[in-house]
C-alpha cells in the first residue's frame, strides 16, 4: 500500500490561481483611481507652493513700491504682474492683481495654474491677501 504524496493538487492550484486574479481585477481600478489623486494632489501642493512663494515676495515690498501699484489681471497676463511661464515649467503662470481699498489697504488676488493637467482639466489656485501700510 502507497502512502499518498502530501501537497497540492493542480485542480487546487489552478482555483487557487483564478481566485487570485479575480482579487486582483477587482481592486486594479482602485488602484489606478489611488495613483490619479496622487498625481492630483501633488499638482496641486506645487502650485499652492509656487503661489505661496510669489505672495511672500509681494508681501514683503514696501507699501509704497512700484509693483504694488494696482493693476494686473488674474485671467490674463500683463507685464509686471505676472509670471508667464514660470520658472522651469512652461506649463505653469502666475498672475496678480492689486486693488486699492483705500489709502492704507491693498488687496492682492493671485492665481498660479496649468494650461495642461496630467490627470483632468487644467487647474487653478487662487491665494487673496490684505496688504496694510499700519506701521
């Protein structure tokens, strides 16, 4: 009498196998949705950087300098109140517009984008601050 051989049979691993791939079917397209927001998010934290680094040089200027003159526009480019392309990508603008609330209170609206988004349509930070001459 043979004592059966202990393991696997090939009917047990071709289930095992199909069962496998099912899984695997169905988690792929969360998988991919998971790779999209990345990419998403990351565009986005680049562009609220890029943002946050142009409103900081605004900022700090004296009240009275002559880039904070108002003027400007968010949804065009006009010399001196934009940046179009930034630096090290061609993709990507930032522009600014000041308004002047009153003597002492200007209002800086800037918007950094894409004009083409790895995942979606294009995409726009919009960043809005108070500038003050209280001393």
């Amino acid at each position: 009498m043979r004592q059966r051989d202990s393991g696997f049979t090939l009917v047990e691993v071709l289930v095992a196998t199909g069962l496998v791939g099912i899984v695997a079917l169905a988690i792929a397209p969360l998988m991919l949705m998971a790779v999209q927001t990345s990419a998403v998010a990351q565009e986005a934290t680049e562009l609220t950087a890029n943002g946050a680094e142009q409103m900081e040089i605004l900022r700090a200027l004296p009240f009275s300098d002559a880039q904070l003159a108002a003027g400007g526009s968010i949804v065009a480019s006009n010399a001196g109140y934009s940046i179009d392309p930034a630096a090290g990508d061609a993709n990507r603008y930032i522009r600014w517009q000041i308004t002047d609330e009153n003597p002492s209170r200007k209002l800086i609206c800037l918007v950094v984008g894409t004009r083409e988004s790895i995942w979606g349509p294009p995409r726009e930070i919009t960043l809005e601050t108070y500038r003050t001459d209280l001393q």
